[in-house]
C-alpha cells in the first residue's frame, strides 16, 4: 500500500472514530426496546426508567467524563476487560477518552485548517491584484508573520485574549499558517501573471479581477491543498503541546494532549503515553505524507 | 552592500519585530473578554470572587490596580504607554509580583536561549549532513525522507516523554533537551534538503559531472552542497523559533529552569508584560537568526560574483 492511501485510511478510520465517539463511548444506550418499541438513542431518563421486559444496548465504553465504575473510584487502573486502555489519575476510561479526545483534536485540526486556508488565500488574492508597491509591503508583512513560531504565538496570543474554546484556539493557531499559506498563493499566482492564457484573457478584454478569480486562481487550488494539510498537521502538534502546557482547551474536555501531560506527571504509566502519543503521531505524519505526495504530483 | 547598510539593515529588522509584537500583543489585551485591570487583579490573585458577599469589592480592588498599574486611562493611551514602553525597552511592572517584567523574563531566559541557539545549529548539521551522506547509497533517500517525515510528525511533548521512559534520569540534562529541541526541525530540513538534493541529481549538471568521471560522492560533497546551502538560509530564523518555542514543553517535561517555564508559568495567569516581553524578545532573536542567515548568504553570493 502506498504512503499516500495508507495515510488517507488512517485519517479516515480517525474522522470515522471521531465521529462515532458518542455512541461508542457514553453513558446512554445506542438503542433500546421500550414498551415493546425501539427506541434508538434514548435519553437517560428513559434509560433510567426501564422496566423488566426492555432491553438496552449499551456502548463499549463509559463517558469520557465517567469517573466511578460501577460505584468504585479506580484512578491510574491499568489495562483491563473492562477498561481496555486503563483508567487515568481521576478514573476515567481511557479507551473512551482517546476516542473523544480525536473529536477535540481532529476537530481542531479541520476548523485551523479552513480558517487558515480561507483567510490565506484571501490574503494571497490581494497580494496577487494589488500594485506592485502595496504587494511588496503585504508580502514583507506575511512574511514576518509566518515566521512567528505557531506555538509561541498560540501561548502568548491565549494568555493575552483571554479565552480557551477550540475556536479561539484553531484561530490562534491558524494566524501564522494563514500568513504563509498567504505567501504560497501569491508566489503561485505570480508565476501564472504571464501565462498566455492569461496573455489571452486581457487581450480579449477581460477585467484584471476577473482574469485574477477565474483564470489564475484555480492555478493556485493544489498549493491550497498541500497548505491545508500542513496547518492540519501543525494544529494537530500544537494542540498537543498546548494541552501539555497547560494552556490548551478547557478542562475537562479530553484531548491528546492533555493524556500525554498526564503520563509526564505519573509515572509515565504507558497506558496515557503510548496510545495518545501514537494517535497524535499517525495523524500528523498522515497529513504530512498527504502533503508532501500533493506536492510532488 | 556595505558592513554599515547590513547592521542598519539588520538592527531595523529586530526592532520592527521587537515594536510590532507589542502592537499586536497590546491590541490583544485591548480586545480580551476582561478589561486589562481586570486581567491584571487576576494576575495578581487579588481579585475577589464574583459571586462573593460584598459586590463593590472586586470593583474597588481593580480600580486600585489600574491606578496602581497607570491602567486607568482610555485604551489608546494605554496601547500608547504600552508601545513607549516597548521603544525604550522598559515594559513595566510584572501584573503579578510587580517586579520589573524585564527583570522576570531574564530569569533562565540566557540558558533557553543557548540550548535553543545549539539545537537549531544541531538541526541544522544533521538536517543538512544526512539526505547528503544518504544520497550516495541506492534508496538511501527513500529511506530518509520516510524516517524524516515521521520524525517531523512526532510531538515534542512525546519526544519527551520516550526519553524519559527510556533514558536514565541523570542523563536527561540540557544535552537531553539540545537533542530532543533539535529532533523535529532536523527532520524538517533534512526533507527539504533530501528533496532539493533529489531534484539536482536528475539536473543537467549532474549528468555532465558524471560524464566527466566525477564520483557520486564528489559530486554531492563538492557541488550538491554547495548549490543547496543557499536554500537553507530561510531555513535558519523559523528553526529557532520553532526551537524556542519548544523550548517551553522540553523544560516543563524534564523539570529544566529557563524562559519557556517563565513563559508558560505567566501566561497561565495572563500576566500580559511578562508574556508580551518574552514573546517580543523571541520575535527579535528569530528576525536576528534570519537576518544574519541571509547576509551571510547575500556576502557569499558577492564574493562569488566578483
């Protein structure tokens, strides 16, 4: 198999498990008879309420917020029948929080990479129709932004507005990725100013702004695509140290991350390492080999 | 191009990155939910709980802060302080401790800033050294360019907690943190140099070379280098900053003092001076990093061309 359909199954059995997550891991039933009627997804009243003659298929794994197992607190439990990927230091299912934490992470990942690849692509447009001197002046400005280390700027940038939900976050994250993808679309869309179909467009009159959005802009779509899976993979990264730090999503949302800060502070216990971490790392590796085969095709 | 022209060239560089985070980074603390007596009362842990008895105390003890702190005036004066602030390199007082926010972010900051200047440098000498060395055996940079593409995929924070699960405690100094720091950039650049070197071996110059009896390896050490070393001077000011910036999670994980922790520790209370000094500071050093990069590159060229 190759790298590329390898990484697009990962990430799809990923997005198919994110998606999946609330009926694989909750406190209510995938579905239940009640009263001789099925019922699919009830509420947890009525799963409450059930009398001797219903029945109820109950997910796999408890809630990601579940901290007592049958009535028994069980913090840092290793791996077992009932908890398939242990508990963590307050109890929690593992298992059910990875899955929920590929909600958070992946999800992320997707909003910082359409706003980055939105806003950057409105930046590189500008930068590509506007006169020389002003372009010059928007390129130096992108350019230093896109320098500024994604990390760094999320800390800082998140401490000082203040708020922690996923989209502050993926905004945070995505300022410098929109700036260098910003960059990329207008170096592409450069490169087709002389083109002769373009040459062809103007001869036959066509206004500058029509020849920029229908005849150069759609050069610029798989420069879009490769820089869409790189701030991708980047949130993906950040999100992780992010939680790690301390200054990711707020708690009690399970993420990657925050698995990972939880080995560090007991004892490395593999059971919070080795699958967040793996999780973490197969994606991000799956949208930099997506990249890196866009960009050679 | 002259000495005197690069340093001014170079000292405008790092003080528009030094003033234009503090633009920016103001403008934020400006635009955040709370107004920024509030941020720094909560800063300080002086601010009294919401939903205490006495409700006119919170708005009496951020008044006091903004008096104390010169927060009281409208936002564009504060944004205008703020900025004479940064051009004099005199930020103020931390909102915590009220210490010099210069002060608390030189704490640890000399020792972050060597290990992440020794990292980039090691990044960049493997990056560089091993799609070359590679480039001489058959699949050799097939096998690179895989190993690089999940080495740059690997979180910082998982680098860290592999060489904690792996390596004895005693080892897991600053050496540890230079090697874990310069993990994923070195990847990065060996990926880009692996494919420029990959892109040179099919070129023109290559064949010819070769037609004139030239080694495989003569050729990458004498001429692929050569021609792909330009390409990495843009390489050198994101490296360190992607080295600072990881410098943060490496001396949280192996429990190292510097200005990652100081950064991370302010920011967790939104302590916005010391936040906005080390950031500013870190733009400044990476503008410093890609400036000096690029004359060194733009010096070589000269040379080459007289």
């Amino acid at each position: 198999m190759s790298a590329r359909r390898l990484a697009w199954a990962w990430l799809a059995l990923a997005a198919l498990l994110a998606i999946a997550a609330p009926i694989l891991a909750g406190d209510r039933p995938i579905a239940a008879s009640l009263d001789g009627a099925l019922t699919w997804r009830p509420s947890a009243a009525q799963a409450a309420a059930m009398g001797p003659e219903d029945w109820a298929l109950w997910p796999p794994m408890p809630a990601p917020g579940a901290v007592r197992d049958r009535g028994v607190l069980a913090p840092l439990a290793p791996p077992s029948a009932r908890h398939w990927l242990g508990t963590d230091d307050r109890g929690r299912d593992v298992a059910a929080r990875l899955l929920h934490g590929a909600r958070a992470s992946l999800g992320l990942a997707a909003l910082a990479a359409a706003l980055a690849t939105a806003v950057g692509l409105a930046l590189g447009l500008a930068i590509a129709g506007a006169p020389r001197a002003a372009a010059g002046v928007g390129l130096a400005a992108v350019d230093a932004i896109a320098a500024a280390p994604a990390l760094l700027v999320a800390i800082a940038a998140g401490a000082l507005v203040g708020a922690r939900s996923p989209l502050v976050l993926a905004a945070l994250i995505a300022v410098p990725r929109a700036a260098d993808t910003g960059r990329l679309i207008a170096a592409q869309l450069a490169s087709t100013a002389r083109s002769p179909y373009v040459l062809a467009a103007r001869a036959l009159g066509a206004r500058p702004a029509r020849i920029l959005l229908r005849h150069r802009a759609p050069a610029a779509l798989p420069t879009l695509g490769v820089a869409a899976a790189l701030t991708a993979a980047t949130a993906v990264l950040s999100e992780a140290a992010l939680a790690f730090l301390g200054v990711g999503l707020a708690p009690p949302t399970p993420t990657w991350g925050e698995l990972l800060a939880q080995a560090t502070q007991h004892d490395l216990r593999w059971w919070l390492a080795l699958p967040a971490g793996a999780c973490a790392t197969a994606t991000a590796a799956a949208l930099f080999a997506l990249a890196l085969a866009h960009r050679r095709a | 191009m002259t000495a005197a022209r690069a340093a001014v060239g170079l000292a405008t560089r790092i003080a528009v990155a030094w003033l234009a985070t503090w633009a920016l980074g103001w403008g934020l603390v400006e635009l955040g939910r709370d107004p920024p007596a509030r941020q720094a009362a909560r800063a300080a842990a002086r601010l009294p709980p919401e939903d205490g008895p006495d409700r006119g105390a919170r708005a009496a003890v951020e008044a006091a802060i903004a008096r104390e702190l010169g927060l009281a005036a409208t936002a564009s004066a504060r944004w205008g302080r703020a900025m004479l602030g940064a051009a004099t390199v005199t930020p103020g007082p931390s909102w915590r401790d009220r210490r010099p926010a210069g002060q608390v972010a030189r704490a640890g900051a000399g020792a972050t800033v060597i290990r992440a200047t020794l990292a980039a440098a090691l990044a960049i000498a493997i990056g560089a050294a091993v799609p070359l060395a590679a480039a001489r055996r058959r699949r050799g940079g097939a096998a690179v360019a895989t190993a690089a593409a999940i080495a740059v995929a690997v979180p910082t924070v998982w680098w860290c907690v592999l060489a904690l699960a792996t390596a004895p405690q005693v080892a897991l100094t600053s050496t540890a943190a230079i090697a874990i720091l310069a993990a994923a950039p070195a990847a990065a650049i060996a990926l880009h140099v692996g494919r420029a070197v990959a892109d040179l071996d099919r070129s023109p110059l290559a064949i010819a070379i070769a037609a004139r009896g030239a080694s495989r390896r003569r050729w990458h050490v004498h001429h692929a280098a050569r021609l792909v070393a330009p390409g990495l001077a843009p390489l050198v000011g994101s490296t360190l900053g992607f080295t600072l910036a990881a410098s943060a999670v490496v001396e949280r994980a192996l429990a190292l003092p510097g200005a990652g922790r100081t950064l991370v520790a302010a920011a967790a209370v939104g302590d916005a001076p010391v936040v906005l000094t080390l950031a500013a500071a870190c733009a400044a050093l990476v503008a410093a990093a890609a400036g000096v990069a690029q004359l060194a590159v733009a010096a070589r060229a000269d040379d080459e061309d007289r």
